[in-house]
C-alpha cells in the first residue's frame, strides 16, 4: 500500500464516522454489547483505547463478533502498541501524540494511522512522515476552533479529527470548521453508562447525536 492510499483508507473511514467514540473498556464482556450499542445507534468507527488491560481483548471481541462496527486502536504510544494494533485486525490507529520513532514505524507500515499533535512544530514533524490526517489533542484544552484556524493560516490542507473537551455542544462547531473530517470523544459513551451496562441508552445518546450532526 502505498502512503497515499493509506492517507486515503483513513479519511475515508474518518469521513464515513462523524463521530469517533474514544472508548475506554474495564471489562472485556462489556465489549461486545458496547460495541452493538454503539452501531445501533448509528456509530460504527469505534477507537478502543490501550488505556486498561483489557483493551486488546475488548477490541478483538468487537472486530470477531461485530462486523458492523470499524474497530480501531487508540493511545498508541509506540511501535510496539501499532504492531498490535495491526496483529489484532484493527483498521486504524491513532495516537495522542507522537515520537520521532512512533512517526517513522507507522510510515514503514500500512496501517491508516493518525499522529496526535497540539502545535505547529509537532505538525510539521507528521507531515514530514506523510501525515496528513492528524489528531487535534487535546482540542479544546489547547485552544479550541481558534488555534485549529490559525494552524490551518500556514497548513492550509491539513485533515483534522479534534478530540478532548469535545460534546453535544460543541461538536457541531467542530465539524463545521473546514479541516476537520471528524470529531472524537469520550462524551458519546459515558463511563457510568458502560458501568451499569445502559447499552439502550448508549445507543439513544448516538441516536441523537448523529441526528443532529449528520441529518439525513
Ligand atoms: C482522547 O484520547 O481522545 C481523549 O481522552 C478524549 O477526550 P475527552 O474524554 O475529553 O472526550
């Protein structure tokens, strides 16, 4: 695959979402009937962070036994979590961040993957691996629609998927901005929700959700 293709297998699944839940799974069997929830209620690109330990088995589960969902692995923090992630069957990656030697894995690889920046020079660094496509983190906290606009001034055609401080009343300001493909964010699944197992009140808050950002 060449960069180029890949740069495009991810704006087209960032672009196919809208809205990116950030998921962070305690228990490996809440996996399967957040991940239906979710894509019932019209979500489907789900990013399973590497934030607890069962985050690796939660996203295998989901990519086993729900082919709706395009299950991918968040909080890749170097090469060893993107070989993971891809060993796992994931369909992108994406990272809060990135390392000089994180950057330089995923450009040797073939895994749709987004590097996390917050600044001009973290920017350039991306682009300068071929990544055009870039997590804004944390989006709000560093600046929010204003600090994006200015970023665009100088990167004119930067894609951007913004996530931290993201929620129903901010969302669609977001995606209205010209270089953002997609928002992301915990608000889409609450912890307390995925705790008591409110799987229909998951798939309601995505319900609406969608309808109001992405309206037939
Ligand atoms: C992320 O990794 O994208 C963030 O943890 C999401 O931020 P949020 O919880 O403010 O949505």
């Amino acid at each position: 695959m060449t960069a180029a293709s890949r740069q495009e297998k991810l704006a087209a699944i960032f672009k196919s979402a809208t809205v990116i839940p950030v998921l962070t799974i305690e228990k490996v069997e809440d996996a399967v009937p957040l991940a239906r929830a979710l894509v019932a209620g019209g979500v489907r690109v789900l990013e399973v962070t590497l934030r607890t330990a069962v985050a690796a088995e939660a996203a295998k589960a989901m990519i086993a036994e729900v082919p709706d969902a395009v299950v991918g692995i968040g909080t890749i923090l170097n090469g060893d979590d993107l070989a993971r992630a891809k060993d796992l069957g994931a369909k992108f990656g994406i990272s809060p961040g990135a390392t000089p030697e994180l950057l330089k894995a995923a450009a040797a690889g073939d895994l749709p993957f987004a590097p996390g920046i917050a600044t001009a020079s973290e920017l350039m660094q991306a682009l300068a691996h071929g990544f055009d496509l870039v997590k804004f983190f944390p989006a709000e906290q560093a600046g929010g629609i204003k600090a994006l606009r200015a970023l665009a001034g100088p990167f004119p055609h930067i894609r951007v998927c913004p996530t931290g401080g993201i929620g129903e009343a901010n969302a669609a300001a977001w995606l209205g901005d010209p270089n953002v493909v997609a928002v992301g964010g915990s608000w889409i699944c609450p912890a307390a929700d995925i705790k008591s197992g409110n799987w229909a009140g998951i798939t309601a808050m995505c319900q609406r959700t969608m309808k109001l950002l992405k309206p037939a």
